[in-house]
C-alpha cells in the first residue's frame, strides 16, 4: 500500500530531500505530523499556495496530523528568500488581521476539527522570546560564514542585505524546533526558496534535540511556457472569492495549456492518478473537457460545489461547450448532461434607460465594467477586431448601445477576445 510520501512523489509534489531514506523510513514507522508555513503579508493566499495546500491536504487524507503555521511573528520581519529588495514592513495589526484572514481561508481545504489538522501562530512564541537567553541557547549554533552561503542571503547581498532580515534564517529554524519539542513534529515542507531555511531547522534539531528532522522542497510552479503560476493579465488569482470571483477562478483552470492538463489535475485535484493518466491521450473535445473537470474540481475544492456548478454551467453556455462524457474521470462531481442556460457566474454591468435613450459608448462601458483596463484598451481592441456585441463584431469605437441591442429587452452580452465575457443588464 502507498504511503502519503509516495503519494506527494507520484503527483509531483517533491523537488527535494534531506535524505529520501529516513523520510520513507518515517512515514512507514506510524503517524507522521509536518508543518508549513504561511505568509500572511496578505489578507488571501494566491494560486501559488495552492501546492503546499495541498500537499497538507493529502497528508491529512491519508491519516497524518498537518500543522498550518501561520507566521504572525516572522512576518514582523519579513523573508527576504525569492526577494531582491527588502519586503515592506507591515504594522502588528495589519499582520494580526491577515492572519485570521488565513485561518478561516485554509479551514476550506483542511480539517482543524479534534485536532486533525493544527492552525498555530509563531506569534504565540517569537514575541515571547528573551533577546539575550535566545542569542545564548539558540543564536550559537548558527554560522554565519554557512548563513552568508544560502541563496536566499546571496541573492540580497547584491543590493544590502539588513539585520532584521538576516535573522529571518534563525526564527524559521527555531519555529521548526518548537514544534519539534512541542508536537512531535519532524517534518518541514514548503517551497524551492525555502530550502536553505529548512536544513538550518533540521540542522538545529539535530544540535539542541541530539534527533533527526527531515525536510521536503516543492517545485516551483510554471505553466508550460515557463509563466509563474496565478499571473494574468488582470494580476493575481486570489483564492478569496471577492478578490477572484468563482468564474474567473474557473476561466484560470479551464484555458490552461494543453501540455499543462495532466500535471495540474496531478497537483491541483484528488482524483487518482489512473483516471488522470487517460490526458496524454486525449485530443481536441475530449481535451477540452478534461480541462474542464481540472476547473470544475479546482473551483469545487476552493469555492464549493455550488459555486464550481454555477461557474461550470455560465461557461458551458457562454461558449456552447459540450458537456463531460460519462465515462471519462468517473470520480469526479462534475455534472453530465447539458448545462441549462445558466449565465448567474458571468461578470454583470448595469446600466439605466435614461442612458441608453442617448446611447452609451461601448468603448466607455467596456472600461467602467472592468471588462478592459481602460477606455484607449477597448478602443484598441476594437480597432483590431476584438470586441463583439451578441456575436457581432463591434466596428468602430464611436459605436453606441442603445436599448434595441438588448436581447428580449433584458440582457446584452460582450465579448472580449475568445474567453472574456460580460453582461450588460438594464437597471430594474
């Protein structure tokens, strides 16, 4: 029987280890509990956390205790790994209110009921550390010559590299010995960057505890074409529902690359590996719906199952999709049969008849609704061709809506390129 290590290796889960020996070892010989680390520099976490995420997900699935740690203390001072200038320097209160945020967002994907899954606060320890007892008991086991080595400093060293970030090195790897010596916790996952961190926790375990600790990197997450993972030309895919509405979350997932398909239903969903192995050999229609299981599951485990339906069914009509055959991912909860028309998820305008009497510029409602950035946007876009109004491409950037465009007297549907669509309603 696999085991969760086998399971995260499977579905591409692990970059690096400290020694992949020990790690089986540990996960053979009973429960394991592992912590990660969370960054509340805001009041979500974006697509980019979705990886480690999951990997604490999957750990709980297969009966292992996860601690999500939130770093209220650390974020006082600000990692500078992955960074080349120094972080801005959030008030107490700032951080304090991101990570309740964090909390209740990560309660979404992980169970913290009876104490399966851990939510603590580096907060609750750091900020009770005595300065001159932490240098002594702490402080001596770090060399400066090995810390100055890390990539995360040698990066920063280029451009001024300053006091209070150097000790960021010192407080992650004493997190890890507090929960260590707290929780029987030997096991430390996070990203790429955070590497050199986590063998400076293993190596002070191994010091002040005289006892192994391990270590497991995730890869950095790109698309095909080498984008960092959540980037748009809108900005970042927030994982809180007001900062990324469901259905631009679902739009994310579903216009992915093709050579992107296979990996992100590996990583991004749980539907086992066998039914997803059938990717690689689908093509055009069958492709196109294997996206849309990635999108419908990725949208159901960060918004709900409600929310992933009604994205799934305005996009089904708003591109006359077809829907999943029955036979293709048959775990998955996506629906299978044609989506009735259901446009509730699509982005909505309202605009007033009085408006309408004198004609409003397609151009200007373009901007204010957010569908293009602004108004010399939309006039580009529709200068080259890419604007359309119920199907009909818009010709010229004087051109006017007028409340004979609207279909049934209702509704007016935008599009934007091949994806992008909106609503224009009239106010009741």
């Amino acid at each position: 029987m696999k085991n969760a290590y086998d399971i995260l290796k499977e579905r591409g889960f692990i970059e690096q280890v400290t020694d992949e020996a020990l790690i089986k070892k540990l996960f053979t010989a009973g429960k394991v509990t592992c912590y990660i680390g969370f960054d509340p520099t805001a009041n979500s976490l974006h697509i980019g956390s979705l990886v480690p995420i999951m990997a604490l997900a999957h750990m709980q699935k297969n009966g292992h205790r996860p601690i999500a740690l939130v770093g209220g203390g650390t974020g006082l001072i600000g990692d500078p790994s992955g960074k080349t200038e120094m972080r801005q320097v959030l008030t107490r209160e700032q951080i304090d209110y991101n990570a309740q945020c964090l909390g209740k967002q990560l309660s979404q994907y992980l169970d913290f009921s009876d104490k399966k899954t851990l939510l603590l606060n580096n907060v609750d320890w750091l900020t009770k550390i005595n300065y001159i007892e932490f240098l002594r008991d702490v402080g001596r086991h770090f060399s400066v010559n090995r810390m100055l080595a890390a990539e995360s400093y040698k990066i920063r060293l280029e451009k001024g590299l300053n006091f209070i970030e150097f000790n960021y090195m010192v407080l992650q790897a004493y997190d890890f010995l507090h929960l260590f010596r707290n929780y029987g916790c030997a096991l430390q996952m996070g990203g790429n960057d955070q590497w050199g961190n986590m063998l400076a926790g293993t190596e002070l375990i191994r010091k002040v505890a005289g006892k192994d600790a391990h270590a497991v990197t995730f890869p950095l997450i790109t698309t095909s074409i080498g984008q960092k993972m959540g980037k748009t030309e809108k900005g970042t895919i927030w994982l809180d529902g007001n900062l990324t509405k469901p259905y631009e979350y679902y739009q994310y997932w579903v216009n992915c690359d093709d050579a992107d398909v296979e990996r992100f239903l590996k990583l991004f969903t749980f539907l086992p590996l066998e039914e997803i192995s059938v990717v690689k050999k689908l093509t055009d229609a069958q492709l196109n719906m294997a996206k849309a299981v990635l999108a419908f599951e990725a949208t159901r485990i960060t918004h709900g199952a409600q929310a992933a339906e009604a994205a799934w069914r305005a996009s089904m009509e708003a591109f006359h999709s077809r829907p999943v055959d029955s036979d293709l991912f048959p775990t998955s909860t996506i629906p299978r049969t044609a989506a009735d028309s259901d446009t509730s998820a699509i982005p909505r305008y309202a605009v007033s008849r009085k408006d309408l009497e004198a004609g409003i510029l397609i151009c200007s409602a373009c901007a204010k609704s957010g569908l293009t950035q602004s108004m010399s946007e939309a006039k580009r876009l529709i200068e080259q061709g890419g604007i359309y109004i119920n199907d009909r491409q818009a010709k010229s950037a004087d051109e006017k809506i007028i409340a004979a465009d609207f279909v049934g007297g209702k509704e007016l549907r935008v599009r934007k390129g091949k994806k992008k669509y909106l609503i224009i309603e009239i106010k009741k």
